[in-house]
C-alpha cells in the first residue's frame, strides 16, 4: 500500500526533534543512587517541604537527626583576606539522603486505640 507523502517541513521538524532530544540526553548526568547522596539543607527542605532557614534552625539541631558530614574545603579569599592563608575550613553541612529519608520514616505515628474486630 502507498504510504503518505511526508512534506519536507514535517520531515525537518522530526528530524530537529530527535536531534533536541539527543542532545538533552547527551547533556543529563546520571542521578546518584539514594544510597551515596549527600544533601544539604535546601534538599531536606524540599523532601520535608520546609524552607531551609527551618531546617537550619529546628530540625537538624534535634538531638535525634543524623549528624551532620563536613568536607574540608579552601574559603575563596576575599579582599579582607588578601593577606591571609585561611585554608582547611570546613564546607556546609551535609546530610547522607538514607539517614534523613530513614529518620523521617522513624517519626511516622501507628494508628492508636485498641485492634478493629475483624470478626
């Protein structure tokens, strides 16, 4: 059976398509597995749909939260420090995902009251 006539316009924009996707696709990192990401503090606010001043201030201070991983790092020295060798300070804090999405899991509350009758 005849197939339609694709018209060149039509033939352009498929192939301008496949190419975009291509090159999003090229240009995507691979997502981490959960396991080995770290997060800082706008993550967790995200995950816990709090606003990361919250999560600065009330949540990671609680005795029970995960503690905190601290990369050394070089501060970028600014003109009040042209002068001085400032090296080996510590970097923003930063949280392993399994431990916050596990801490978060220990807070879920089981239904209370006494066993329904399944009779």
């Amino acid at each position: 059976m005849n197939e339609p006539r694709r018209l060149p316009l039509e033939i352009d924009s498929i192939r301008l398509v496949e190419h975009l996707a291509q090159s999003v696709a090229d240009r995507m990192s691979p997502a981490l597995p959960l396991s080995i990401q770290l997060w800082n503090a706008k993550t967790i606010g995200s995950y816990l749909q709090r606003s990361p001043a919250v999560v600065l201030e009330r949540v990671v201070t609680l005795p029970d939260f995960p503690t905190p991983i601290r990369l050394p790092s070089t501060r970028a020295k600014s003109k009040s420090d042209a002068n001085s060798h400032v090296s080996g300070t510590m970097g923003q804090p930063l949280w392993k995902a399994i431990e916050v999405i596990a801490w978060v899991d220990s807070h879920r509350k089981t239904r209370g009251g006494r066993p329904r009758n399944l009779n």
